[in-house]
C-alpha cells in the first residue's frame, strides 16, 4: 500500500505530466502562427531554443544560481542529452512538416511513449502491468485515429517526413527516459537549462551555416516565437521533466500524450479546422488511455521501490 505522502506525490506528478501535455499542444496553433507570418522552420526551433534558455538561465541566476554546477565528468551526457532531447527533437518535428502532413507527423512522433516503456524496461526494469500495455494501445489507437481522420493523405506521405517524424518521437524518448538519470543526481532546472543551453548551441550553428549571420524576423514573428518559448517549451518541458521525480517514465509519458487530442480542440477554437467523428473518438481514446495510467495502481510487488 501506497503511504498518503506517496500517493500525493504520485497524484502531482500524473497532474504535471497531463497538464505538461496540454501546454506542448499549444505548439501547432503556435507554430502555424510564426509559418503564416513568414517564418522559417530553421528560426524558429533554433530561438525557440535559445529564448527558452535565457529566461530560464535568468530565473535560475536570480533565485538559485548554485544549479548550475555541474560535474565535469557528467558534461559529455549534458552535451548529449541536449543535442539529442532538444536539437534533433526540434529539427525532426519542425522539418517532418516540410514533406508530410502535420496529421502523419503527430502520428508518428506519438508512438514515442511505446519507445519510453520499452527503454524504461530495458534500463530501469520499470514493469510493464497489463493495463499500462491497455492504455498504451489506447493511446496509440486514438492517436492513429486523430490523424487518419483528417482529409490528408495520411501514412503514405513522403518517407522523408515518415523518418524525421520517427526521429522527433525516437529523441523525446530518449529526452525522458534519460531524464530519469538526470533527475537523480540534479534539479529539474538544471537538467532543462543545460539541455537548452547545448541544444540551441547546435541549432544556432546549424542556423549561422544554413541562413547566414542575419536575422530576418518581424516583430510579430519574434512575439510568436517567444510564445512558443515559454509556453509549449519552457513550461511544458519543465513540468514534464519535473514530473519524472514523482512516477515512472513510462507513465508520464502515456499521461503526457494527450497532447494530440488537445491539440485537435485548440485547432478548432484558434485556426477553425472542424474534428471529424473519426478524430473525435480517437482523442477520446487517448483521453481515456491517459486516465487509466493515470489512476492505475501497479501491484506493490511489481514496483521498483
């Protein structure tokens, strides 16, 4: 049996990991906002990064500044963990949508809570309890149908975008199941200021080689993307990240993934795209798959700790 303290940490973690969903759905509205402005995908993840790195490194200079210590022996992983949690997760995703839809690219980037019970398994011998392979297939089910209702091509787009998309899904795996390594040892804030920091270190190098010194954004593109750096980015990793230090990756990324669902609702109030039935019940099956990992209990002799 769970101690009350236990379960009140478990409760704020699955809260933090949904509404760390909710805040990542934002990004679509968001990011067709910056594209219909004019914006390149290229300056878009890369000051995405980068702004989300200030304000945070600000925040953290202001009240906590001993969080930035690190271990040198512990810089290679930092280095890693932000090329492959920030840079390689931002240019898949943003660049998917360049050679395929956004509905195919959603649909492939969510099998990466598959990817995260397995990797948790494999590193963390975190269990896989039969209802958690239940909501996981919901999941999964309800987000295949939120894309394959739309009027898009659906999975048969161009394998580029197929690949990019795997690549966004593959790095958000490998971003929280390696979280949890991280979280043992640092803050939360740490861990997101450090993965920005070397993530928009590679994105900026990329950007400076590809575009040039020059940075050609308006005033409107500039508030946009600011946007998307604190809300889809800033507070929805962070809660996401904070949520591994009170449950299982596995479980906080099914929780997280009713981010398509939400993203559905946000895209009819803000871009009015009508959901179809189809979409419709796959949401509702990624709702329900969230709830059910969410309020599950796995068997006291099944648990790591």
């Amino acid at each position: 049996m769970l101690s009350r303290y236990e379960s009140r940490r478990q409760t704020l973690g699955y809260a933090l990991a949904a509404l760390s969903g909710c805040l990542l759905s934002t990004l679509g509205v968001l990011g067709k906002t910056a594209y219909a402005l004019g914006a390149d995908p290229l300056s878009v993840v890369s000051l995405r990064a980068t702004i989300a790195g200030i304000i945070l490194g600000i925040a953290v200079m202001a009240t906590k500044p001993n969080l930035f210590r690190l271990r040198a022996s512990d810089l290679p992983f930092f280095v890693g963990y932000g090329f492959v949690g920030v840079a390689l997760n931002y240019l898949g995703y943003f660049y998917a949508l360049e050679f395929t839809t956004v509905a195919t690219a959603i649909t492939v980037l969510y099998t990466y809570p598959a990817m995260v019970v397995v990797l948790a398994f494999i590193i963390y011998r975190e269990p896989i309890a039969r209802l958690k392979i239940v909501a996981l297939l919901s999941c999964l089910l309800g987000v295949v149908l939120v894309a394959s209702g739309s009027s898009s091509p659906g999975l048969t787009s161009d394998p580029r975008g197929l690949i990019l998309s795997l690549l966004a899904g593959a790095s958000t795996a490998v971003y929280i199941v390696a979280g949890k390594r991280v979280l043992a040892e640092y803050d939360a804030r740490t861990a997101l200021f450090f993965s920005f920091l070397f993530g928009s270190l590679a994105l900026n190098v990329l950007r400076y080689v590809e575009l040039g010194p020059g940075l050609n954004t308006s005033m409107e593109i500039m508030l946009v993307i600011v946007a998307i750096a604190v809300v889809p980015t800033l507070l929805g990793y962070g809660l996401l990240t904070y949520s591994l230090r009170l449950i299982e990756a596995g479980r906080a990324a099914i929780v997280s993934s009713i981010e398509p669902a939400i993203s559905i609702y946000l895209a009819y109030l803000f871009l009015h795209e009508t959901p179809n039935l189809t979409q419709l019940a796959g949401s509702v099956l990624v709702i329900i798959g969230a709830l059910l990992i969410g309020f599950s209990k796995v068997p006291e002799k099944q648990r790591g700790r």
